[in-house]
C-alpha cells in the first residue's frame, strides 16, 4: 500500500469516528515528531501494539478486501500468565459495504464482535477441524447472550446493538452488507498479539508492505520500530 493511501483512509475514518461520536485516546492524534521525542512512559503502547492498523490483507485493493483497525486498549501474553494480569483487549474497526476480512480463526483469542454503528455486519462462520480445514459440524454461538445453532458456512447478520461471540478457533469472514452502509464494529477481547495469533485458511498478508511516497499521518503500529525513540523499546 502508498504511504499516501494510507493516509487517506485514515482521514476518511477520522470523519466516519466524528459521525458515529466515537473518540479515539490522545495517542491517536500524536504526529511522528511528536513520537520522536517520547520516552519510556509511552513504552505500554509499543509493547501492548496500540494504535492504527491499516491493511490489505496483501490484496492490493483495500475496498475490496481490507480492514480499518486502531487498538484502544490491550494486554500482551505475558499478563496472561500473571494472576493480576492485564488480560483483555477492545479494538474499533470501520468495515465498508462488501469489504471482505479473509477467513481466519484465533488460537488464543476469544472475542466479541460488536456492531457499534452504521450499517449492518455479515459474518459467516465454520468449525475448524483439528487439522485447520473448515469443518462440517454445526456452529454453537451466543449472540447477546441467546444460544443460536448454525449451519457450517452460514452466515450471521448483526444489526447496530447487536453482538456475537467467537470462541477461540471458530473460522469466520466478515464484510458489510451491500447498500446498508459503512460500519462501526467494535472488538472486547482477551490479549490481542496479531503476530503470532491469526490463523488465516487462505494465504494473506496480515500486515501491508508500504510505499513511502509521503510522510505519515500518524504512525501505524508498524511503523513505531521505525520512528519512535529506541527509549521506548527497553525494559529497563
């Protein structure tokens, strides 16, 4: 993806966040020279992967296979295994009309999608089998809470207000629904880590590779290796 691009879809999902009132933390708003001169009390959001998450998935079309992501709020692995630990994530995310996120289950996450606003959200779901193929077998969820049973491969609608919750390895492919609208999808979830938690059934990249052909709005939760001050990357 260009820097550019980037930088444009964020611009337009800032105006999308405006209309549905949704406010993004202080963070959010930091330019990378502001970055820059951060220290080691901006160290959370580097290791709990805060932040902006723009990617194609590899597609080289955003609109058409593409997700609009920023952190809010996130532990890391490592809280997982303390008995006081920071244990859960939120995501928001904006997902255009048929803009399709690839089919992927979580190993360790189990998570709540959320249909905060806008349009309506279409998620097909499916088993995974032990192998990681698309099982057969009926798909037992809880949308607000009511037990729904479902056949491999349907699909669920979430309307605004409603949500559904997705068990670790459940398959699941989502977009927006055709002529209803932009959507505001929020994610409560255990401890995020994109790095090593997605288990895509199709070949994808989770994260884009970026033409610079302009400086950066504000940093992706890639780019803080690159611009941030290296303060930020100690333990000490």
């Amino acid at each position: 993806m260009k820097r550019s691009e980037i930088n444009e879809i964020i611009r337009k999902g800032e105006k999308f966040f405006a209309k549905q009132q949704f406010l993004l933390p202080p963070f959010a708003k930091w330019s990378p020279d502001e970055w820059r001169k951060k220290g080691r009390e901006c160290s959370d959001i580097i290791r709990q992967q805060l932040g902006w998450d723009i990617t194609d998935f590899g597609s080289g079309n955003f609109h058409k296979q593409g997700l609009f992501l920023f952190t809010v709020r996130n532990g890391t692995l490592d809280e997982l295994k303390k008995a006081d630990g920071k244990i859960y994530a939120e995501k928001i995310m904006i997902v255009e009309e048929q803009q399709v996120t690839p089919t992927h289950f979580h190993f360790q996450k189990m998570e709540d999608i959320i249909n905060r606003g806008g349009g309506n959200l279409l998620i097909r779901i499916w088993n995974s089998t032990d192998n990681g193929e698309l099982a057969e077998t009926d798909v037992v969820l809880y949308l607000d809470g009511v037990k729904h049973t479902f056949k491999a491969g349907e699909t669920i609608r979430l309307a605004p207000g409603e949500s559904v919750c997705l068990r670790q390895r459940i398959y699941h492919r989502f977009w927006g629904e055709k002529g209803a609208g932009t959507v505001l999808v929020g994610e409560v979830s255990r401890v995020n880590d994109d790095n090593i938690d997605n288990r895509f059934y199709d070949k994808v990249g989770r994260f884009p590779e970026i033409e610079e052909d302009e400086e950066p709005l504000y940093l992706l939760m890639k780019d803080y290796k690159k611009y941030c001050n290296p303060e930020l990357f100690t333990n000490k």
